[in-house]
C-alpha cells in the first residue's frame, strides 16, 4: 500500500505546480508508484485475483491519461515517460 508520505513524495516530484494535484502528470505518477508496489505483492501471493483485477484496473486508467497527455501536449508526454521510467 502507497504511504501518505510516499504519495506525497511523488506529488511533489511530478507537479506542474505547488498546489498541484491533479494533472496528468501527477496522476500517472502516483498510479505507477501503486502499480510497482501491487506488482510485488502480487509476486509473493500469486492467487490474489482480486488485487489482479484491481492492478489491470490501475494500468488501464494510467494508459488512458498517458494517451490524453499524448494527444494534448507530445513534450510533457515524452517528459512524463522519463520522469516516471517508462519506455515508450
């Protein structure tokens, strides 16, 4: 589970702002930080289908605001992607 401090921690590392909360940006970092922290649960407890579900939940929801960040501003996209650490 994503500690409040950890969560914070990676708000301020993809703000556009100091208020910032909820940009793309933001959103797609926090929802990478959750998608690392279940994929290593799901690692120990392989019969876990509903925290499963929940992580192919999560990925669908980063993919969508990856692609309305693609099709709103190609820079912050390509910035977003190495910030965050995914290849694309």
């Amino acid at each position: 589970m994503l500690t409040k401090r950890k969560k914070t921690a990676t708000i301020k590392e993809a703000a556009v702002h100091d208020k910032d909360t909820g940009s793309p940006e933001v959103q797609v970092a926090v929802l990478s930080k959750r998608i690392d922290e279940l994929t290593q649960h799901l690692k120990k407890h392989l019969k876990d289908k509903h925290s499963r579900r929940g992580l192919l939940q999560m990925v669908a929801d980063r993919r969508t605001h990856l692609k309305y960040l693609e099709t709103k501003d190609k820079k912050r996209y390509a910035a977003l992607l190495k910030k965050v650490g995914l290849k694309k």
